[in-house]
C-alpha cells in the first residue's frame, strides 16, 4: 500500500533538499558565458530590460540596481545619461512553473513474508492470505510511503553591448533549480552567481555554489 504526501516549497524532506542544493541553504547554479569585453577602463554603461514585459517595473529597477553595483565593482562607471552609455546591459529572468517529482522513501516489511502463520514454504501462498498479501501488494507488503514536491528551474541571462556599433561583446545565462519560486529570493542569487569570477573564460560553463547567507 502507497501512502503520498505532498511537500510545498518550504517543508521539503530532507533528501530531496539535499539532492538539489547539497545543503539547506546554499545556492547552485550552472553559469555559460561568452565574452570578448576589453579591460574595464572607465567604460559608462546603463542597465535596460531585454524583456519588453519587465522595463519600467520597481521591482526590475531592483534588480538592475544590483547589476549596476556589480558592474561597478568590476571597474565600469553607471552612466550619469543613459543614452550616452558606452555600453548597453540587457537583462532579464524568468522562474518556470515546477514540475512535481516523486520520492520514495521506503516501506515497512511484511512480518509474514519470512515465514510465519499459515505458510505452505516461504514461496506459497498463505492458508489464509489477506491483508498482508504479497502478491497483492508486492515482496514485503507494507506500505511504501512516498513524498510529492515541485521543483522550479529558474534563469537570468544578461547581454552586453557596445553602444556606437551594437557589437555584442557578453553574453551570459544562469539557471537553478530550487524549491522556491520567489524571484525576490532566486534573481540575486543568478546576480551573484553571475558575477562570480565576472566575466570569466569566453565558452565556459561553470557550477557556481553561492554559500549560506550570513545572519545577523
């Protein structure tokens, strides 16, 4: 017999948290990057929406700010005029709808099967089968009990071009799977993974493991 249970975005079992992320509160991600950006110099540049559905939003604004503050971090200059950038950043990110995984998480054995009232041997039927059957219910019998949870795969990507001939000179993606489908929780983390080892080697792609947040 099969007992189901159904686990939401926070009360995950442990084995299923363990698979995606490795430990409770640490962040993975698979990044690709290419790029042929020259040394940061100075070069001004402005953050915009890559998804026409995203510009002008406050919570895009957000997340361009957190761009715009890496960026500056590498060594480039926020534009003071957006349309006299050196350099355009495009930006967006998205989280799918999950899809529901199963787990087993094991089952209780039979008492009877190894024996006990009523066997004709250990591979007959019983004298009086029922409950514990095995050939209804399988070798041991028991229950089987299993877990149901959604996992989310989300993504940023972000594009970099130069502004006087439109030449593209990064492109990038990071995408996770977590059991979250809060982009206030998932798109700083894709920043960060993002920007770790910033902007990295033109056709790599890397496994970045961001590590828990700090407290206090």
């Amino acid at each position: 017999m099969i007992r189901f249970k159904k686990i939401g975005m926070i009360a995950a079992p442990a084995l299923a948290l363990a698979a995606l992320s490795g430990c409770a509160t640490s962040f993975k991600a698979d990044v690709a990057r290419f790029q042929q950006l020259p040394a940061p110099a100075g070069q001004s540049f402005t953050v915009v929406a890559d998804d026409p559905r995203l510009a002008g939003g406050l919570e895009f604004g957000h997340y361009a700010d957190l761009v715009g503050q890496r960026l500056s971090q590498t060594g480039y200059v926020r534009a003071d005029d957006p349309s006299r950038a050196d350099l355009i950043v495009r930006v967006s990110y998205d989280v799918d709808n999950g899809r529901e995984r199963v787990r087993s998480t094991g089952f209780a054995p039979d008492p009877f099967y190894y024996g006990g009232w009523g066997w004709r041997g250990r591979w007959a039927r019983p004298w009086g089968y029922g409950f514990y059957d095995p050939w209804l219910f399988g070798p041991g019998g028991g229950y089987t009990d299993v877990t149901s949870y959604t996992v989310y795969t989300s993504d940023l990507t972000m594009k970099i071009d130069r502004a006087a001939d439109n030449r593209r000179l990064f492109e990038g993606k990071a995408s996770a799977q977590s059991l979250s489908n809060k982009l206030t929780y998932l798109v700083p983390n894709l920043i960060d993974a993002m920007f770790t080892g910033f902007p990295g080697q033109s056709g790599e792609n890397v496994k970045i493991t961001l590590p828990p947040e700090k407290k206090g």
